[in-house]
C-alpha cells in the first residue's frame, strides 16, 4: 500500500513538473514572439541573416517608409509568431514592402495562407516575372496540386528549370517531359534534364531538396525500359541500387529494384531481397500486388493466403488495379 501510494505519488509529481515545463516553454515562445530583444535570428529569401542586435534599426527605418525595411519587419513576423494574428502582421509589412519592387516580400506572399490563393499567385507571379526561380518553383506546384492545371504547371517547370541553378527544378522538368504531364512525352528531353541536375553544384549537396536518389532511380528507369536509351539490365539495376541505398524506397524507385531481384534483371534472382523491398513500399499499388503474389506462392516469405488476399482485396476496395495476375488469384481464392 505504501509503496503503490509513493508510485502514485511520484507520477503525479512527475506529470506536475511535464505542465509546468510546457507553461515555461509557452511563455518562452510569447516572449520570444513578442520581444525583440529576445535570443533570436531568421534567414531572409537571399540568405541574409538577421540577429536580434540589428532588428530595432530595421524597425526604425520601417517608420520611414524603407521598403527593405518593411521586408525585414514582415519576416520577423512570419517566423516570430505562427498565429493568424502575427501572419496578418506579416502580410501588412510584405505587401508594403512588395509593392515597392522587393523580390523576397512578393515570395514570401505566396506562402501566407491568410491570404486568398488568388493572391498567393498574384505575387508569386510578380516575384517570378522579376526573376525569382523558386517563385516560378512554386507556382508549379501550385498550379500542379492547387489548380489542377498542369499545362501550367509545366509552362512554370519549363522557367523555373532554366532560371534556377537547383538539380530539383531539373529534375522536376525532366519527371513533367518523362511523364507527359502538361506536355508529351520525351525521354530524350527528360535524359536531358536528369543530365542537367546532375550536373548542377548541389546535386551532392544533402542539406536542401536533394534529389539524388530520385535521378538516380529515373535513369535507371530510361535504362530499364530502353527508353532513349538501349535497353541495358544491369545498368537499370545499378542506378536502383544506389538510390535504394540513398533511402528512396517509398514508391516506384524502388519497385523496379524489387523486381530486379525477384525476375533476376541485371543480378542474380533473389526472392527474400525482393520480398523485403516490396514489403517496405508503402505508397505504391504494383509493389503490393508483386507482394501479394510472392506471398501466395511462398516465394521469398512463407505461403500465406489469407495474407495475399487480404492485400489484393483491400488495393481493390480502394480501387487500384491489381493486374491480371492478381485478379487470377483473387477469383481462385473466393471460388474456394
């Protein structure tokens, strides 16, 4: 009894000293929000960093009408405070500052969801017509996920891949020319611009958009389909291999590696290799049917046919195809 009454105390203690820790880390963060002379630095659209010691001046000019300024103010409101109220702060500031000519204010706008989306694009389109590539970045995107529009979002890739100096807008123009979205399909031009992202100086670079592992898998795509390209297996298998060991087993980069091993394409067949690839692809329909499949026949894994059909049952009620194969065992399963 005692001693349930010490545990019981001691978890009440403990979850005392957890809320009065999350108190102290609200304040803090009020604070920080609200207090100039806190601790604190934020990163501008051009890489110039603001200290603490330095904001008052940028506050002053703002008085005084400094567009630059103005800029400055409405970032420290975007980082300092996540709020709708400190977001509209931030507007005031940026727009201000925009329409005096700043590139980095009409960026900064087209991330502020307080605004319309018609005036995200607004200035967006003002920052990418002064030649702000990772405006013209973002309005691919967005007219890609926003507006459903992917004629335009491939006008936008086209720019953005020629103004930017960034393997990641290479590499989304070549994905747009590999996939005819918003255009037709050239393998030619999508080689072309997986070239061009590797060429690009921060391609090895590990602290941005690093698409390493994505070029990687596409080549090796083109090589896997001979696509352009001669048909060349074992080069396929290589460049899935890297980008496998580069962590890009997600999606489909990592299917064909998958199927690789398991059809013995560039290497030697491998079924437990190629089951474990397929077991760790969460978001792609083909790598739970080949994983279904395997597990039907034991290749690789156990025979397991609740297990398969479970698979290929829920890929169907969520409407994804199954294939023919897929559909055979699903029709012999239910006919027994």
């Amino acid at each position: 009894m005692i001693m349930v009454r010490m545990v019981e105390n001691h978890n009440i203690n403990f979850m005392h000293r957890i809320v009065f820790l999350l108190i102290l880390f609200t304040i803090s963060n009020a604070v920080l929000a609200l207090n100039p002379e806190s601790n604190w630095s934020f990163t501008l659209y051009d890489g110039t960093k603001i200290s603490k010691s330095e904001f008052q001046s940028y506050l002053d000019r703002c008085e005084n009408g400094d567009s630059d300024a103005m800029y400055v103010v409405g970032m420290y409101y975007h980082f300092r405070g996540y709020g709708e109220e400190f977001q509209k702060k931030s507007a005031y500031y940026l727009i201000k500052a925009a329409q005096a000519g700043n590139i980095g204010a009409a960026y900064q706008l087209g991330f502020n969801h307080t605004l319309t989306i018609e005036d995200r694009f607004f200035w967006l389109e003002m920052a990418a017509d002064k030649g702000s590539y990772k405006a013209m970045s973002e309005l691919e995107q967005l007219c890609y996920s926003v507006k459903k529009d992917s004629k335009s979002s491939f006008d936008w890739a086209q720019k953005a891949a020629l103004a930017s100096p960034r393997s990641w807008d290479k590499y989304i123009l070549a994905m747009k020319y590999f996939n005819g979205s918003g255009c037709e399909k050239n393998y030619e031009q999508a080689y072309k611009y997986l070239q061009k992202a590797m060429d690009s100086e921060d391609f090895n670079d590990t602290s941005g958009l690093n698409v390493k592992p994505e070029v990687y898998a596409a080549l090796g795509r083109l090589y896997f389909d001979g696509n352009y390209l001669r048909q060349d297996f074992d080069q396929a298998f290589k460049l899935f291999s890297i980008a496998y060991e580069l962590k890009s087993y997600d999606n489909w980069n990592s299917y064909y590696l998958g199927l690789c091993y398991e059809l013995g394409y560039g290497t030697m067949p491998d079924y437990e290799k190629a089951y474990e690839i397929y077991s760790k692809i969460n978001y792609f329909e083909k790598s739970k049917v080949r994983q279904a499949i395997m597990l039907y026949k034991g290749l690789g894994i156990k025979q397991d046919y609740n297990e398969a059909v479970k698979i290929l049952t829920n890929l169907v009620e969520n409407q994804w195809y199954i294939g023919e194969e897929g559909a055979q065992i699903l029709s012999a399963c239910y006919r027994f």
